[in-house]
C-alpha cells in the first residue's frame, strides 16, 4: 500500500479553476483499478493550499494512473494554475 | 473532522531516535478522546523524511493534544532532530 501526499499553492485568483479540474481528475481516478482513496482537501488557513491524499494499491497502479489519459489531459491543466511546483511524497505507514 | 500532515525531515543519522519518540507519542495519542488516526509514514526514496497523517475530530481535541502531557515532553526531543522546521498543515476534506 503506498499513500501519496501531494500539495499544490495555488495562485490566489485560480482556486476555483483548480479545484473545477481536480473534482474532474478524481472522477476519472475513482474508477482505476488499485486506486484506494483519492481525495482532495483545503488547508483550513490557507484557502489556495489544496492537498491530494491518495492510497494506492502498489507502485504499478501508480505508474497506470501517470500515463492514463484523464492524468495526463487534466494535469498539465491544473499545473498552469500553481504559484510555485507541487510538492509530492510517496509514503509507506511505519507506525 | 480535521485531517493533520506534518511533514518532519530528519537529521540523517537520527531518524532512529526520531522513530523511537514517534512511537511513543503515537501510543500515548492514540488513548486521547477525539483521535481517529495518527500514524507515521515514511517517504519511499528518502528515508529521513517521517510524516505524521492525522484525523481528529475536532479543533477542540487537537488544542488539548498540543497541550497535553505526552506532546510537551516529547516533541521538543523530536524537533532537536531535525534539519529543518517541520511543515504542519490542517486540512478538511473538500472533494
């Protein structure tokens, strides 16, 4: 089981572009096989802070849903709308 | 419900240190009232980045964690650990 955090700054102005194309992108996830969870969520503070949290089954699905169509289509998309690059971690629970 | 990341990037000869305090808070956490989920995760290419993923119930339950006996002993160890200042975000679930 790998989890990915992945979190994007938004420009102020694009948030609700951004969050338009992610509810599209998730759709789309929601039907790959070995995809557990894939969710997006606001930074309470900071509303143009909005987090992918994502389960995956293994790095297989992961390297699928990279090179699926909707990924590839959409994300490019929502890039353009960053003020800064993304910053992703894979992760494994150890505790 | 509120979810926590808190992303910790360790010094790298003291991420077994590190993991020993986390679990330690990990064990007295899990016994508080309105914790759902706190656990530790490890980044996959990069084993001195340790991150906590949290689910609270509410803001009320996460104060009285940052307060509470087990957090004030523990994390200032933690925090001596590492190489920079760990990045803390509080999110709630938008799609």
């Amino acid at each position: 089981m790998i989890t990915i955090i992945a979190k994007h700054i938004i420009q102020e102005d694009k948030t609700t572009a951004f969050r338009s194309l992610a509810e599209e992108l998730i759709v789309e996830t929601h039907k790959e096989t070995g995809c557990i969870e894939y969710s997006l969520f606001e930074d309470i503070d900071h509303k143009n802070i909005l987090t992918f949290i994502e389960e995956w089954e293994s790095k297989e699905a992961i390297e699928k849903h990279f090179n699926s169509n909707h990924f590839t289509r959409i994300v490019p998309q929502m890039k353009a709308l960053l003020s800064t690059s993304p910053e992703i971690n894979l992760y494994k629970e150890v505790i």
